[in-house]
C-alpha cells in the first residue's frame, strides 16, 4: 500500500506546490512529538533519588538521617509551582508539561491552514470573476450574432434588386451548427465588400446598417457596457448615414472586438481597420472596430479557449481544495494517536471544517454553469463532444511503444553491423575509395542521424521532465491528449535510424551488384521522409507532425507571427542544427536538381552559389530566432529581448568572420576569428547561465545558482555548468590547424555536430526548470485568454 504522505506528493499541483499544506513538515513535528514523549515515558520509570531516599527511610534507620535533616531546614526554599501552572501554557490553553513540540504542532499547523485558506479565497475570487466577464462576454456575442443574423435574414429577402443590378451578393447567413456546434457566420460580408455596389443599394444598407448598429447598441447596454458620451438614436442615424453599411457594423466609441494580431492575416487586418478608422469623414473614435465575418469567428473561437481554461483552472481549484482536506484530515488523526490531544484536535478539526475551502461550493456551482454553457454554445448540447474539450483525457500507456522501441534498436544495431562488415569488405570507406558514394552516404546518413540523435535527447527530456514533475505541455501550450511522451520520442528515433541504415544496406548491395541507379535509394529515403512529415491521414503522430510543421512555418515568417514558447524554443534548436540544415542543402542540390545524372557531385559543393547559399543557410536560425526577439520586444516592450537578440546577432558576427576565415587564411583573420567568436562565447555563456537557467542569482543561498533547485544534488548543476561551458568552445576547432584525411574531417565534423546537439538536450532541461520554477512563484497553473469584447477608456 502506497504512504499517503508519497501519494500526496504525486498528486500536489506543481505550479501550487508552495501553497499546499506542508505534509512532510508537519509529520516531522508529529515524529518529535512521538520521540519526546517516548523520553518522558523512559523518565517516569527509571527510580528517581527522592523515592531512593524514601525507600532506604523505609528500610530503617540511618546514621545520616540528623545531618540531612540540618541541611534541610537551612536550605533556601523553593516554592513547588501549582499543578495548574504546570499544566498551563501563556495562552492559558491546558496541555501537557512536555508538550512544547505539541504546542509547535499546532501553531505550525495554524498557520498552514491560514496559507492554504487565503490562497483558496483569492483564486476562488479570481476565477468567479473571470467566470462572470466571460458569461458576458457570451451573452454579448449571442446578441450580437442573433441580430446579425435576423437583419441577414431580412437582407436575403430583399437581395433580388441587389443581384439583379449586378452587385456581389454576400453568403446568406444562417445559424447552421457545424461538426463541433459552432454557429457559422458565413453571411456577414468581408472588409472588401464595403465600397462595392451602387448607389442604391448602398443607401438602402446604410439604413439598414444603422437599425443594426441601434440593435447591438441596446444589447450591449443590456450586457453591462456603458456608452459615455454617445448621439441619441437619430443622431447615431444620421451619422450612420454618411458611410455605414449593414455589410460591416460599426461598433459604439467604447467597445471594441479586440482579437490579437497572431498572425499576417490578423496583422494586415488590423492595419486596414486602423486606416479606414482614421480616414471616416464622420469624426468617429478611431479606436472603433468593425464588426465582420472574420472577427466575429475569432472572438467566438477566443470565448471558446477562455472557456476551456477557465474549466481547467476550476477542476485545479477542486483538486487544491479536497487533497487539502485529506491531508489535514491524516495528520489531525496521526497527531491525536501520539498526543493524545483528542480536545485539541477536535477543535483544529471544526476549524478545518468551517474554512471556505473545504465548505465553499461556488467553485461546483460555476464549474456546472460552465459545462452547460460550452454544451450549449459550443457541443450542440452534446455532453460527449463537451467533455472532449473540457476534460480531455491522458492517452494509455502501453506496453506496445516499448516494445516497438526495443524491436526497432535491435534491428538497427543488426543492419548497422551488417552494413560496416559489407563497407569494409567493398572497401569504400579506403583513402582510394568511390569519392561520390562517400559524399552522398555522408551527407543523407549524417541529417538523418542528427535527426535521430535530436528526437533521442528530445525524448531524455520528457523523461526528466516528467521524473522532476516540470509540466512541459502547460509550457509549451500542449494538448495533453497527444502530446509526446518519452516513449514515443524514443520510437521516432530508434525507428528513423533503423529505416535509414535498411536503405544504406540496400542502397550498398545494389551498388555492388552494379546497379545503374543505386543512388536514387537514398533519393527514395528523403521522398519517403518528406511525404511522411506532410501525410494527411491521422497516423505516424499526425497532430505532432502538424504542430511541428506549425510551428517551422511561425519560425520561417518571424517577426511576422506571435512568438510563443514553443516557437523561440524550436528555433533556439535550430541554431544547434546548422550543420543538418547544410546537410539538406547538399541533399537537396543532389537529388531535387538531377546532378547525379548529367552532372558530378562536385557541382554541388564547388559552385559559388553554393557556397553562398551556405553562408545564408548559416545565418538563417540566427537571423529567425533575433526576428524573434524584436517581435517580442517590440509586444513586451522588454529590453532584454533586445539584450537576447544582440546574442544571435553577435553570432551571426562571428559566423561571418570564421568563413571569411576559411577562404583567406591569413594571421589577420585569425585574430578576428579569436576576438569575435570568443565575445561571442561569452555572451552566449552569460545568457545561458544568467538568464536562460537562472544560475548566479545574488545573495543565493545555493553558491552560484538560485535558490530553487529540483535536483536534491546541486554538484550535478556544476557539472553540467562546465560541460556547458566546454560544448561553447567546440569552436576552437576551426582554428587550429590539424591535418586530417577526408574521411577523418568528416567523422570529426559529424562528432561536432552530434556534441552541439548533445549540448543543446542538455540545455533544454535547465531552461524548462527555469521557467517551471517562474510559474511555481507566479502560481500560473492555468493560461489567460484574452477576452474580444473590451470596452475603451472615455473621457
């Protein structure tokens, strides 16, 4: 049977670890009390010198009786204390006299029930007010699509003239529930749609636009939104008439549908929405926002997602309130079986009892009106589809993946064996062996296999993270429903090396039997990879395939899309993946263009454009991940996004200067080699350590760290702090001038490349405790949606 005390530990939200009872503290309490009494017990029976005395009195006459009775009477007296003073403390509470640790019991215990009650009341109150703004936030959106929709009912009635003159009909709108139970607003019209049509009909869209604009108004007021300042219905008529249309509604002075500029699209629309705002001839707020078919779909998804994480932080509040319970339910039981304090304990009990925690049923209350609502709105009041979003559930381990690991490694360890006895035997790996066979096998091995060594270390992570209780998908923003786990990571690795070593050994056997096209088998492999990365069908982990996908699109368009942390982390990955990005390069030279048929391999590593489409392919992770740090800086409006985007830069710097390096090497360029990139190194050392994994904090009381350590040894943190630093300093490599043959420069660049990504797996973890231990003091268990619907500040 498991301990409660380690079954409480496994179950403690980690964000909230600091606001949960200290069970271990007060059981250690609850252990000196046992050892105390324990010593009493051993007191009380041992013969004390009073009952000796009494004793050899009773056994007769002594010969020093008359001398003890003289040294008695001329004895200072000292005066016995009460029974009732013994047994008193300052309070005036009675309790035992050696019942100092029971007494620190219960004081220790107070003030855990004062922490754990306080923090109960105020996320409590946090949420029911975020319950209630959303519930709002509902209820305006409802009017607003169900007004909408009506004068879109009205408008398709009257929309013969409009089609008979030639003017592009708007899709009717109709509040037709979708797969998910989501109202599609395909009728109302785009921002294009608004300068389009005659005279006529615009003027019967004008009046049509205000009558609208009149009916969201009043729903609005309806919903709690005050409007400060505003014409009376004629007058916001008569304005209504001078350019607004029932194709986009404009919205009152003091609310706007605020959605956020994630991505180009939203980015470009806000910009229009701005300039059409500023150049309206009627004197209108430029703050107002059009309503229209886009943003209505945005803020009806944003409701939606603000929902679900309210939801999830009610669920989270639920389980804080009863483990809090439990917990102080077994020590109160484990206290009264050692103190024997049963009045004690019944009082501490009641007053467990009577805490807003443990009696407060707001939270349920809320958390049901919840699950209606989303059934309601969202599921088409199917509770299945509801639940699916609300409480998605944890995929089921199996011992199938585990299995497929074990298969797959067995089987690549064979094939690799297999493969370098048939190399040696056709002696292709000689200083006198086939130079094209060489290039190509290194090249489409090396990506493939640092692919494989990535998603290894990848899958070491999540087994760390998930052993030191980090919660990477609340990080990373991931689905828990089909995030990785450390077993899937492992399957993707081992069978990745496993195909590509089937195609070496292939590819070997053909070359060996003379086959004309031989080379097309690793041709095929990259083919094969590719049409598996973008496979439509829900296999080979299709969500992760697409999220990754996602988000390489996110990093290759920065500053252009939101970055998120799965975005800068993903590209922080790539900038230790240089060399897999020159690999693909070759790759791509070789097969997409059909060099291996009309032209040698040397075409595509002599040519200048080449070259120089190396040199860029060796700034671009630098350049993406500093676009990066401007967007957010730029959102933030954090200096030290400028401060981390000088690093990338001072990269890209020292990238410059070692191939100019390469191609004149001369004493010159060998200085500015040492002086760039050891600046460089520092600079990328600093933020690695200071920032990234928070080490060096002033006045810690950890030397040289923080004060947060997850790992109980702290000597694994300075060791990883000089590997860390020794990994920085693989550069050095490019300056020293040691000769080596081909295949010898080869396997050294390949042991490179494989320590970097080494180096950066093991970065990974540290960063993630880092920015685990930063939602751990900020309590940031669940994330904040921001809200559409927002009302404007008025004079």
């Amino acid at each position: 049977m498991v301990k409660f005390s380690r079954e409480y530990e496994a179950s403690i939200i980690p964000e909230w670890k600091g606001a949960f009872v200290d069970y271990k503290c007060l059981k250690k309490l609850i252990k000196k009390i046992k050892v105390a009494r324990r010593d009493e017990d051993d007191s009380t029976t041992a013969p004390s010198d009073a009952d000796a005395l009494v004793a050899g009195a009773a056994g007769g006459f002594s010969v020093l009786d008359p001398v003890r009775a003289i040294a008695a009477r001329f004895s200072p007296r000292v005066q016995a204390p009460s029974q009732d003073e013994e047994n008193s403390d300052s309070s005036g509470e009675l309790l035992r006299p050696s019942a100092k640790h029971e007494r620190e019991f219960l004081e220790r215990a107070d003030e855990e029930l004062h922490k754990v009650n306080s923090f109960y009341a105020a996320q409590e109150a946090e949420l029911l007010g975020r319950g209630e703004a959303l519930i709002d936030q509902l209820r305006i959106l409802a009017d607003v699509k169900r007004i909408l929709a009506d004068h879109a009912a009205s408008r398709r009635a009257r929309g013969n003239l409009g089609r008979s003159r030639s003017m592009p009909a708007t899709a009717p709108l109709s509040p037709q529930l979708s797969g998910s139970g989501r109202y599609l607003l395909s009728g109302l019209a785009s921002p294009q749609s608004m300068s389009d049509g005659s005279a006529e009909l615009q003027q019967a869209q004008i009046t049509e636009g205000a009558a609208v604009a009149d009916e969201v108004m009043a729903a609005l007021e309806r919903n709690g939104v005050s409007f400060v300042g505003l014409p009376g219905k004629k007058d916001a008529k008569k304005d209504g008439s001078k350019g607004r249309g029932a194709g986009a509604l404009q919205m009152p002075a003091t609310v706007r549908i605020d959605i956020p500029a994630t991505n180009p699209g939203r980015t470009a629309l806000k910009v229009w929405e701005e300039l059409v705002n500023v150049l309206r001839k009627d004197g209108a707020d430029p703050a107002a926002a059009f309503v229209h078919r886009k943003k209505i779909q945005h803020a009806e998804k944003n409701i939606r997602d603000a929902f679900m994480a309210l939801h999830r932080g009610l669920e989270l509040l639920k389980k804080f309130s009863s483990l809090n319970v439990k917990a102080f339910t077994k020590i109160l039981k484990k206290f009264v079986k050692v103190s024997e304090q049963q009045r004690a304990t019944d009082l501490f009990s009641q007053k467990v009892k009577r805490s807003s925690f443990s009696t407060s049923d707001k939270v349920l209350q809320l958390a049901d009106e919840v699950e209606a609502l989303f059934m309601k709105h969202f599921a088409g009041n199917d509770r299945m589809v509801a639940m699916k979003y609300l409480k998605p559930q944890q995929p089921r381990s199996t011992h199938m993946i585990t299995f497929l690991v074990g298969l797959f490694t067995g089987t690549f360890v064979s094939l690799f064996i297999i493969y370098a006895i048939l190399a040696h035997v056709s002696g292709i790996f000689a200083s006198a062996g086939n130079t094209t066979y060489m290039e190509v096998v290194y090249h489409v091995f090396s990506m493939f296999a640092l692919i494989s060594l990535h998603c290894f270390l990848y899958g070491c992570n999540l087994f760390m993270w998930k052993s030191t209780r980090i919660n990477q998908n609340f990080i990373f923003d991931f689905a828990p429903s089909t995030a990785l786990t450390h077993r899937d990571a492992f399957l993707m690795s081992a069978s990745i090396m496993c195909t590509v070593v089937a195609a070496l050994v292939i590819n070997l056997c053909l070359r060996n039997a003379g086959a004309s096209h031989a080379n097309a088998v690793p041709g095929a492999l990259i083919v094969l990879s590719t049409g598996i990365l973008v496979c439509p069908f829900n296999v080979f982990y299709r969500s992760t395939r697409y999220c990754f996908m996602r988000v390489m699109r996110n990093i290759v368009f920065s500053p252009f899309y939101k970055v998120l942390m799965a975005d800068f982390f993903m590209a922080d990955q790539l900038t230790s993946q240089i060399p897999l990005l020159r690999h693909m390069e070759f790759a791509a030279c070789y097969f997409m263009a059909g060099s291996f048929r009309a032209n040698p391999y040397e075409t595509c590593t002599n040519s200048q454009n080449y070259k120089h489409l190396a040199y860029v392919i060796s700034f671009l992770p630098y350049y993406w991940r500093a676009m990066q740090c401007l967007r957010r800086y730029l959102e933030e409006n954090d200096t030290n996004q400028l401060a981390n985007a000088g690093k990338y830069i001072s990269a890209m710097v020292a990238a410059a200067v070692r191939f100019k390096y390469h191609a004149t090497p001369t004493p010159f360029w060998v200085w500015m080699v040492l002086i760039s990139s050891s600046g460089a190194t520092v600079y990328q050392l600093y933020w690695d350590f200071v920032k990234d994994w928070g080490f060096f904090t002033p006045k810690s009381k950890n030397l040289w760290l923080r004060d947060d350590l997850i790992i109980k040894k702290k000597s694994i943190y300075y060791v990883s702090m000089v590997i860390n630093l020794a990994l920085r300093l693989a550069w050095t490599e490019s300056v020293m001038k040691i000769r080596f043959s081909k295949n010898e420069t080869r396997l050294l660049d390949f042991s490179l490349a494989s320590l970097e990504i080494i180096r950066r797996g093991h970065w990974n973890f540290y960063r993630l405790e880092n920015e685990h231990l930063n939602n751990v003091g900020k309590f940031r268990a669940v994330k904040t949606v921001p809200l559409p619907f927002r009302e404007l500040e008025t004079d």
